[in-house]
C-alpha cells in the first residue's frame, strides 16, 4: 500500500512539475450539469471544490493539489528531483 501512495504522490509532483494543476482536477461535465430526477440525490449537483479539498486533505495534499511537506518525508520523497 505504501508504495502504491508513493507512486502516487510521485506522479503528483511530476504532473505539477509539468504544469499540471488543481484546475486540471475537474469531474466530467456531465456529472456537474446532470442532476438526477430521483433517489438520494435527486435535485442536487455536486459540489465541486468541497469535494476536491476533502480528497486533498485526505490525501495529505495542500489546498491546491501538491503534496505536502509533511507527506513528502512520508513517504520518502525528500530526495525527489521533482520537489523544488
């Protein structure tokens, strides 16, 4: 499992290293526009940024989708060429 979420967090620092950002973070138009006619959630569509935050906090991200430093020495990062 640790080293799935190293590798995880490693492709994270690359894809920001290349530009990638939280605004890249986004759920399909569909699911953003669509809102359901019945069951739990009829009515309502997601939102968004409230869940991106709550993944990122999970994840052990900052608020905008890097992780952290804390979480880099987790996992070992630190001597990382992608970590400015």
């Amino acid at each position: 499992m640790k080293t799935g979420e190293r590798s995880f967090n490693l492709k994270r620092l690359i894809n920001y290293k290349c530009g990638i950002s939280k605004e890249d973070d986004i759920l399909p138009d569909r699911i953003m526009s669509y809102a359901l006619s019945e069951g739990g959630t009829k009515g309502h569509l997601p939102d968004q940024e409230k869940m991106l935050l709550e993944y990122y906090r999970e994840r052990g991200w900052d608020e905008n989708g890097i992780p952290t430093d804390a979480k880099i020495e987790e996992l070992s990062l630190t001597n990382s060429i992608v970590r400015d």
